[in-house]
C-alpha cells in the first residue's frame, strides 16, 4: 500500500473506536511536550524527531514498529510526508500521514449531540486539543452559538448542513487559553455577538451588551426554546452562564466536572477568589438535577460512554464537594492561592486579541491557540508540580 493522507477527524475515530495503530509524532521534543495527541483509549504513541530520522536514518526506523499500521503526525504535514517515505523505502505497508499536520489536529471540533427534545437540538463541539467545548442550539432553521473557537468555517459549514443560519454567538467571558469566533461570525457573517460587559466592556469588540436574566429566544417560533442569562462572576468579572429550558447550563469556565474555574488568571486573585467564592454560594441553590455542559475538561475520564463532557449539578457539587463546602470565603480565598501555579504566557496576548486589542496573522494565532487549558483551580496542579519540583 502506498502511503497516503489522512484527516484530523480519521484519527480521532481511529482512537475512539481502538483501532489497532501506532501513531508516530516526528515533531521536536519540546512541541510534543507541550501538546500531543490523546485518546479516550490507550494506544501506542511514539516521539522521534523527524531530525532524528534525518540524522540517523536506520536507527530512527527500527524504533518503530514493524508490520503496525503508522499514523505519523508532524507540525504542518511536510515532515511526515518525509518520513513516511522513508518507512515505505523500508518496507512498511500500511503509513499515513496527517493531512495540515498538528494545526488540524489543533483545530478539530468533533460535533455530539446532547439533546433532540421538544423542537430543537442542543450540539457539544468537542475540541479535543484544547479540551474545550463549544455549544450549539438548532431550533427552526436557526442555531445559536456559545464560545465558538477560531475556526469559523466549522461553524458556519455545520450551520449550512443543517439548514440553519447562524443568529446570535454568546461568549461566557472573555477567553484567555484560545481565541474566540464570535468578533469574526460578527464581522463576516453578520451574527450577532453577545458578551457581559463586566469583561468586554473595554474592549474594542462589536458586541451586544448582555443583562443578567434576560432572555433570548429564536426568531418566529412559539415553540421556541428559552435561554436564560446567568451573571457567574469569578474566574472573570463579567462570566456567564447560560440556562436551557432550566435543563441545561452552558457554564464556561465557571462550573466544571472535576474543579471549578480558577480566578487568577487576571492578576487579582484575592478580589476574584471573593467573588467567585458568592457565585459558588449562588449555584449551589439551583436545581441539582440541571445538566452541566463546561467549557473544558480536565481529561477524557469526565466523558460519558458517548463522549460528551456532561454531569448532572449534584454530581458536579458532590465530585468537588472540597471546594463547594468551604467553610469561609477566608480559607476559599487561602485555597486558590495555595492552588495558584504561572499561567502560560501566550495568554497574556490571547486575551488582548479576544478584545480585539492586538491583532494577529493565522501563523501567530496558531501559535497562541496550541496547547491544553489551564483553567481550573484544583488541588491537583498544586501537587503535580510539587511532584514535578521534586522528581
């Protein structure tokens, strides 16, 4: 077999339907470092630098193994290409290599649908890369969008594959760990964008100012489902949520599955930690039985057997029950501080251009939106880099 191309979402099937491959990532060793492929599923997965099969071709291919089905991965797709000529030219029969390289890997929504229920759809657009979610819901040829990510063709090619037009685009709060769609849906697509002004008051976005309660319907329909805005503030001061037909609770990086969103990231942790400290008070008087739909994920474990990052409130409060029931908003505050660790620098800029701030060519954009979240305060980031000092 001759080697061949593959798609981002080839090889995320592949992985969660335990397809017996081995997946080769050719790029340098502090790129792998920072963000790899990963998998619901164990599988094989090896590191040589494609400078390696270049430098010392022969010993580079016996280390990886033979008569498998290779899967190479590499920055931009050249690399790969390169190296699985060199796999074929030794013999191996079954090697692809991922069309785009790592940046498709890095961009890849994966669509799974929460609910079909009275009249509309509510989606779940996985990122795996980023472990990030974004949200659509369908009703009456219309979606609206909740955090959509950069790629915004996505949105807009999902949208025209369902008859839909894309109406209205809400952010949570103003994203530091990857750039948002919304400002770009807004400009090219005339989709209205809708943000708290607590976090995009300052900016330079054209945005619709939201009102903590309001609601917002779709167009034309008396069926139409009811999303209800929530002012969650903590991890930012203008977070929020938004509640589905009080079934479902889009929370961004408020709520999560395991943890809740950390309040550091803006530099004033004591006076954020306060806050989001009330807003958990608050969330724990809604209906324990409401779905919550978040914004990341710490790992693949928090996914059901259909892959779809969701819990039930109750469970949500009970897995983090050592953080929801903190005695005081003193030792919640001395919580996230002992819990505090740097946060990458390229959110600094992430942050400036979601404000529309500073602006940023595709190759730049890639460069920031690389890598997994770090957005929630756990006690495990503590640990881990306790364990990480000491190792």
């Amino acid at each position: 077999m001759a080697i061949y191309s593959y798609q981002a979402i080839d090889l995320f099937h592949w992985l969660t339907e335990k397809e017996d491959i081995v997946v080769l990532d050719v790029r340098n060793e502090k790129d792998f470092a920072r963000s790899h492929i990963e998998s619901p599923y164990p599988f094989e997965l090896h590191n040589i630098s494609y400078y390696d099969f270049m430098e010392a071709e022969k010993e580079s291919v016996e280390r990886v193994p033979f008569d498998r089905r290779v899967r190479i991965v590499c920055a931009k797709e050249g690399s790969a290409k390169y190296v699985a000529e060199i796999l074929d030219k030794h013999g191996f029969t079954d090697v692809g290599y991922l069309s785009g390289g790592f940046k498709s890997w890095g961009n890849m929504l994966v669509p799974k649908l929460v609910a079909d229920e009275n009249g509309y759809q509510l989606y779940q657009f996985i990122r795996p890369a980023k472990a990030s979610c974004s949200y659509g819901l369908l009703h009456n040829k219309e979606i609206m969008l909740f955090d959509p990510s950069r790629d915004t063709d996505f949105y807009r090619t999902f949208a025209a594959d369902k008859g839909c037009t894309i109406s209205k685009s809400f952010e949570t709060h103003l994203q530091a760990d990857y750039i948002s769609g919304s400002r770009v849906l807004s400009e090219k697509a005339g989709v209205t964008f809708y943000g708290n002004p607590g976090d995009f008051g300052d900016s330079n976005n054209p945005y619709t100012p939201l009102v903590d309660g309001e609601l917002h319907l779709f167009s034309g329909s008396k069926s139409s489902p009811v999303v209800k805005v929530l002012f969650t503030p903590g991890h930012t001061p203008g977070s929020t949520s938004y509640i589905i037909n009080n079934r479902y609770m889009i929370s961004g990086d408020t709520v999560f599955i395991s943890s809740v969103g950390r309040p550091d990231l803006g530099g004033q942790a004591e006076a954020w930690a306060s806050t989001l400290y009330k807003t958990i008070g608050m969330i724990k008087e809604l209906h324990k039985d409401i779905a919550i739909l978040p914004g990341h994920y710490m790992n693949w474990a928090e996914a059901n057997e259909d892959f779809i990052f969701t819990t039930s409130l109750g469970d949500a409060i009970a897995r983090n029950k050592a953080i929801y029931f903190i005695a005081s908003e003193a030792d919640f505050i001395q919580f996230i501080q002992d819990n505090m660790r740097p946060q990458p620098e390229e959110y600094s800029v992430i942050r400036r251009v979601n404000a529309n701030k500073e602006q940023v060519d595709d190759e730049r954009a890639e460069e920031l939106d690389v890598g997994k979240n770090e957005c929630a305060a756990t006690a495990y980031a503590k640990a881990q880099a306790e364990k990480d000092a000491v190792s």
